[in-house]
C-alpha cells in the first residue's frame, strides 16, 4: 500500500501551575483561536477547544507525522507565550508539566465535543481534580496522585 493513513483522536486535558484560577472570561476565545492555530500548524487539526480559569480541553486530530508530547508541548509553549503579555497578575504565567491525552474513537467525536462545550456547567458541581480522576478512570490509565498535581 503506498500510502499512509490515520486518523487518531485525542482528547487532551491539562492544568494551570498548581490549578491557579487565572483565565479570565475575556481571554479565552482568543485563547482558543492561538491554540487551534497552533494545533493546525502542526498539522493537527483542533476540533473543540474550550477551558475554564484552571484548566484546558482540546479536542484534536492527530497528524500522521507527529507523536502526542510534541503536540502537547506545541501548544503548552506557545499558549504561554500568547499568555504571559495579557496577564500581568501572574508572573510567570505557566500550565502545569503533565497532561492527560486519552485517545477517542470515531464515534466518541460528538459526545467530547459536547462535553468539552460544556465544561462551565459540569465545574458547576465537580473540580478539575474529580474530573481527572474521573477520566482516568473512564479510559483505565493509571493515575499516581504524588505526580498529578503540579
């Protein structure tokens, strides 16, 4: 077969430094428009982008040449670059040093994206803690709390 093809899901999900409540309201479509063209310059197309003052979701498609750390580290630079000018409160702004990335079937595109749309109302009752737990649970990966929270 001469060619080679993929299509490989992600869900990513990651934190601020030390889960700091530090994205405002206002920024965060301009945020997610830096992401989605970060995720499109390197070749992975973002599907839903949406965050909370504490932490991110991100939906995207995997490219064919790329692995996930790469990606991650991508956009966690380069968002922190788009970051640190417009929060003069927080300096350095920074995102935490883990991540979680938990692969999705086809068929799972719409419910995450749903769910990612609708994270203002799930941390109505639930943390970023509870939920990552919560996930790792959902997608059987091990979860050591000692290094979970950074």
């Amino acid at each position: 077969m001469p060619q080679s093809l993929a299509r490989i899901y992600v869900h990513l999900v990651f934190s601020t430094k030390h889960r700091t409540r530090c994205l405002p309201d206002a920024i965060r479509p301009e945020l997610h428009a830096y992401m989605g063209g970060i995720l499109r310059d390197t070749g992975c197309p973002s599907i839903a982008i949406n965050s909370e003052p504490d932490h991110a979701h991100i939906l995207f498609q995997l490219g064919r040449t790329v692995d996930v750390a790469s990606v991650v580290n991508q956009v966690k630079k380069g968002s922190t670059r788009f970051l640190r000018p417009r929060l003069p409160g927080m300096v350095p702004f920074s995102w935490q040093l883990g991540y979680g990335a938990f692969s999705i079937g086809c068929r799972e595109v719409e419910p995450v994206i749903h769910y990612i749309a609708k994270q203002r109302q799930h941390h109505r009752r639930d943390t970023y803690e509870d939920e990552f737990r919560r996930l790792c649970r959902e997608y059987d990966v091990a979860l050591d709390e000692r290094y979970a929270w950074d």
